[in-house]
C-alpha cells in the first residue's frame, strides 16, 4: 500500500469522466488498497480513483462507525439508479482544498456497482451516506461540487484560488 497524491482543482484530469472497470484483477485491487490508504490519511471520508490520478470508475466511502474500527466500502462501476426527496447539507472535498458549501442532494438513493471481485452489489442509502456517494460518483463523471453551486459561489472560489496561487 502507498498514499497516493490527492489531485486538486484545477487539474484537468478531475474534469475527465472516467472509464468503466473491465478488469477486476490484482493492479485494481492494489489501486484499491492505495486509495483506503490515502484517504485515511488525509482524512476523508470518500476518495475517487481519478482523484489520485487514475481515471477508472472506482470509490472508495468510510462507513466506520469509529475511527478505531476503520472500514471501507470499495465501490466498483457505481450508478445511481433511482433516488427521491432532497437534502442541504454543506459539503467540502480533498480536491476541493480550504472551500466547503452547502450543496442539494438527493436524500435517498439506490446504487448498484460491483465488489472488487466484480460480484454485483445493490443498496439503498440514506442521508450522509447517500450524500457521500453522490458526491464521489460525481468526481467519476468529471463533476465537482462547486459545479452544483450557484454561478456566484463559484466565481467567488475562483478568484480565492487565483488569488493563493499567486501567493
């Protein structure tokens, strides 16, 4: 296992969607293991494989109940199929750095993906388990949450990113 660089706004390959997974084999399950790693220690509670640079449809979700009993979900190919109801809650994100918001997500959601041995899953989730779903299957897509912000918010966390690049 290594920790892997987490890419951030504005590198291009955040904005690529990302290819399905064909191969479920050793190299995927390595990606996998890299990416737990990293994202523990970032912390964070989601991590997309294009967010270390590797454009495969793979995430990564902290469900631990605790930090002391640690425990990954590893999601493979994830779709959302079906949702309903709404939630505001504020998000941040790793590729995101210093900048969260409040976003609109669905409040429930159905997903369907496979395992890393490429066995089906489908699963209901809910609230902020749903939101952090939504929010990594996004990055599979190209997508960020500030895309979800109104055009002002997102004009303002441009030029603060401009302005601290320059610094």
């Amino acid at each position: 296992m290594a920790i892997r660089e987490i890419l951030t706004y504005p590198n291009p390959i955040l904005r690529r969607p990302t290819e399905t997974v064909a191969a479920f084999n050793d190299a995927l399950k390595q990606l996998a293991a890299d990416m737990i790693e990293t994202m523990l220690a970032a912390p964070g509670v989601g991590l997309a494989a294009n967010q270390v640079g590797a454009c495969v449809s793979m995430v990564i979700i902290d469900v631990s109940l605790s930090r002391e009993e640690p425990r990954q979900l590893v999601l493979v190919n994830p779709r959302i199929v079906e949702s309903a109801g709404t939630q505001v809650d504020e998000e941040g994100c790793l590729s995101v750095v210093d900048y969260s918001a409040k976003v609109k997500r669905f409040r429930t959601i159905t997903v369907c993906a496979r395992d890393l041995a490429g066995k089906p899953l489908e699963f209901p989730a809910e609230d902020h388990f749903a939101r952090v779903i939504q929010h990594e299957v996004d990055h599979l897509e190209g997508i960020l949450f500030i895309d979800r912000l109104s055009s002002l918010k997102r004009a303002l966390y441009k030029k603060q990113l401009k302005k601290r690049l320059k610094e």
